[in-house]
C-alpha cells in the first residue's frame, strides 16, 4: 500500500454501512415536492390568491391621494356636515339603551326557567292573554328576542294566543324602551303613555283575536336546540353577540335613513307628506317596517323625523316592534310562513288604527 493510498484509506467507523439519506415517512411524501415551474405550495399557501385587507387599504389610500380635491370638497359640503351630525346624534343616544336591552334580554333568556312562564300565566286562556301582555313589564326583551322565546313558551305548554300576545308586548312595553322614549321625547311625556297604552291594545286584541280565529295548523314550530348543551357564561355571551350583532347592524341602517331623509329628500315633499293626516301615519309606518329598527333604539329615530305629526310618529313606535322586515322573516322561520303571512298583516292594521285611536285622544 502506498503512501497515498494511506493518507486517503479512512478508518471503519460506527457509522459505516449506514445510508444517511433522509428519506419520508413512509405512507408519506415530500412536503416541498420539486415543480418545474417553480411553483412552491407553501408559497402559494402563504401569498393567497385572496385580496387582504391590507391591499385593500393601500388601494383606498391611492383612491384617497388621486381624488384628494374632490374629497375635501365633498367632506367640507354642508349636507355631508348635516348628515353626520343626524347620523351620530341618532347613533349616541341610542346605543347605550341597546346595550342596556340586549344584555338585559340574555340574561332573561340564559337565567329565567322556561317554566316560569307555565306556571305564572292563569290556566284559562282568555285570562292568561292580558296577563302575558303585562308580562313585559316584569320580563322585557327586545323583539330579536321574544319570538324565539314565544315559540319555547308554545312548546312547553302555553297557549299560542298568551304566547303571541306576549311576543308582541315585551319589544315595546318594557321599561327600557318606555325611558328610551322618554329621552328621545323630553317635550312630549305623553309620547310615552301613547306608546305603552296602544300597544298594550294591539297586543291583547290579537291574542284575544287569535284565540277566536286563530287555527292550530298555522303554526308549524320546528325543532331547535337554542342555547342547550352551553354552559350558563356561554350562553349568556352567545346570546349577546348574536343580539348586538343583528340589533346594532339595523340601529345603523336606521340611523343612516333618518339622516338620508333629513339631507336627501326635498323639505317641501316632507312637508306636503307631513300636511296629509292620514298618508303621514300611512308613510312612517310603512317605513318602520322597512327600517326594521331595534325596539331600544327606534324612538331617537322617530323624534329626528319631527316634520311629521305625534299621531304619525306613535305609529312608527306602535309599529316598528311588532311588524317588521326581520320580524316577518323570523316568525315564518319560527312559526311557519303560513302563519306569518296572516298575523303580520293583521297586526300591521290593527296597530295603525290603535296608533291613530290613542294618538286623538292624548295628542
């Protein structure tokens, strides 16, 4: 052997005959696969075809920069000013009486017994509707609330007209809303009055009417868990989201139609509208309707709108809680369409002819 072949002879070692390759598990692959287009995975993982909200802010940011003057121009304009100052008036006032009611409502929902209420109304029908009615005195809620808790009550026993009764008095009865009231009307007392006596009415004529034609077959009550299975802290939060949630995306979209309505429609449409006894009651109460704005909240809205009449605007309050968009959509899914296609039409008219009634007689 020579002496090269010495320097390069390497000694046996433990670790000889070993192939130290890494290989992949096996049942395996190669998490980085070669792509001939160079293509990574990981990358594509990483930098999304989605567009991020950070993208999204450098393109507003451009916008912003391209339509500088026009912006200024249009943020300095006396109507956007005007908007804004309805908008935010609207939003401030009513917010911390949303607040107030949905918490108030979750912990109805979470701590009250369902059995409470089997217990509590009287065993004749007749009775129990004007009892339930009052109830919202004792148990108020916000109507997102009551028509998941009018159908539990159906459930467990009680009769549909107590429950139903119930389902429209607690949005607009309770005393959150009649203080909300009070606020948004401090020269007008009477408003509150007005609004807790008429849809005290309207309540307990349509229990009182469902209990006379109402039939059995209307009302179709699917099966939903609702909050079981969740711990008492759970629920509660659960029930908060879900309420603040859907009751605050409507407070905004109520707020912003006030303020469109003051800015965008011309004073002298308003006030021929407002001239007219019979089409303004008939105007607001379609539009609380379409506004679908939370119970807690809708007074500041209807007190922005002061071109029209108390009679037109106790029409907005009488109505908005007991028949809305969202309300319709949430009785269908709760009771059946068959029934709210026949109760939401029919307390549409009965609350504008009570709204109109106690409106002439302490207005």
């Amino acid at each position: 052997m020579t002496a090269s072949d010495r320097a390069t002879e390497r000694r046996a070692g433990p670790g000889d005959g070993i192939d130290w390759t890494i290989q992949p598990a096996a049942g395996t692959t190669d998490s980085h696969p070669a792509d001939p287009d160079g293509d990574d995975p990981g990358r594509r993982r990483l930098f999304g075809d989605r567009i991020g909200s950070v993208e999204v802010l450098a393109a507003l940011l451009v916008l912003l920069v391209v339509f500088r003057g026009p912006v200024a121009e249009a943020i300095s304009s006396p109507r956007l000013q005007t908007w804004t100052t309805v908008f935010i008036s609207v939003m401030v006032q009513a917010v911390p009486f949303l607040v107030f009611g949905v918490v108030l409502s979750a912990v109805i929902a979470v701590f009250v017994p369902r059995s409470f209420w089997a217990k509590a109304l009287p065993k004749h029908p007749a009775l129990a509707v004007p009892v339930a009615s009052c109830a919202g005195v004792i148990l108020p809620g916000c109507e997102c609330g009551a028509v998941p808790i009018a159908g539990s009550l159906i459930r467990r026993g009680v009769t549909p007209a107590a429950a139903l009764a119930f389902l429209l008095a607690a949005p607009a009865i309770n005393p959150i809303v009649l203080t909300a009231t009070a606020v948004a009307f401090p020269a007008n007392p009477e408003m509150v009055v007005g609004r807790g006596v008429a849809s005290l009415i309207v309540a307990m004529v349509m229990g009182w009417l469902w209990l006379r034609l109402g039939r059995a077959d209307w009302i179709r009550l699917p099966h939903r868990p609702d909050l079981d299975g969740l711990s008492k802290s759970r629920a509660f939060w659960s029930a908060v989201r879900h309420d603040v949630v859907h009751a605050g995306g409507f407070l905004v979209l109520g707020a912003m139609a006030a303020a469109c309505i003051n800015v965008l429609v011309p004073e002298r449409w308003l006030q021929t509208l407002a001239d007219n006894p019979i089409l303004s009651v008939l105007a607001l109460a379609v539009l609380a309707v379409l506004l679908s704005i939370c119970s807690e909240a809708d007074a500041f809205v209807a007190a922005s709108l002061s071109q029209f009449s108390l009679t037109a605007r106790l029409a907005f309050l009488v109505v908005g809680p007991m028949v809305d968009l969202k309300l319709i959509s949430m009785q269908a899914g709760v009771f059946g369409r068959r029934f709210a296609f026949r109760f939401a039409p029919a307390t549409f008219a009965l609350a504008i002819l009570v709204a109109v009634g106690v409106g002439a007689v302490i207005f």
